[in-house]
C-alpha cells in the first residue's frame, strides 16, 4: 500500500541518515587492511601516518579506537605497538 504512496516514500527517505563513505569508520577500517596487505606488521604511528597520506583524517583517538574494534573482532592483531594481520 505504501509503495505508491510518494509521501510515505519521501518520508522514508528523510528518515534514513547515511554517512558518506569518505567520512565513515569504513573507509579507515579498509586502509588499514590494504596497508598490512601490503606491508605486515606496522607500528601503529606508522599506520596513523599512511592512513593520511591517503588523503584520509580522523583524529587519532578515533583511529585507536577503529583499530581496537579491528582487534575485538580478530582482523588484526596488536603486539606492542605494532599491528599484524592475524595468522600472517
């Protein structure tokens, strides 16, 4: 019944806020692993500095906390201050 319906469409459209991948945690998350793909076991403030030569910023408390998420979730591994993707 809604389907037809253009004002129930446009108001599901406002409901939904989707942050740009430019922006997203996502866009970090995946440098981050492209980055050890290439280059395995990075000290962190290395990694930090990669990521912003590719033209993506964040502040680095968020960077931590991306990359402890990344860790909770077993994608990578955090020895000292080096990260590693696991099994690698």
């Amino acid at each position: 019944a809604s389907a037809n319906n253009p004002q129930r469409i446009e108001e599901t459209r406002k409901k939904k806020k989707v942050v740009p991948f430019k922006k997203s945690d996502r866009i970090v998350r995946g440098a981050i692993i492209k980055i050890l793909m290439k280059v395995n076991g990075v000290s962190q403030n290395e990694l930090f500095r990669q990521i912003q030569d590719l033209d993506i910023h964040r502040e680095e408390e968020i960077f931590v906390r991306i990359l402890a998420d990344l860790e909770k979730e077993g994608l990578v591994q955090i020895k000292g201050k080096r990260v590693f993707l696991p099994g690698l």
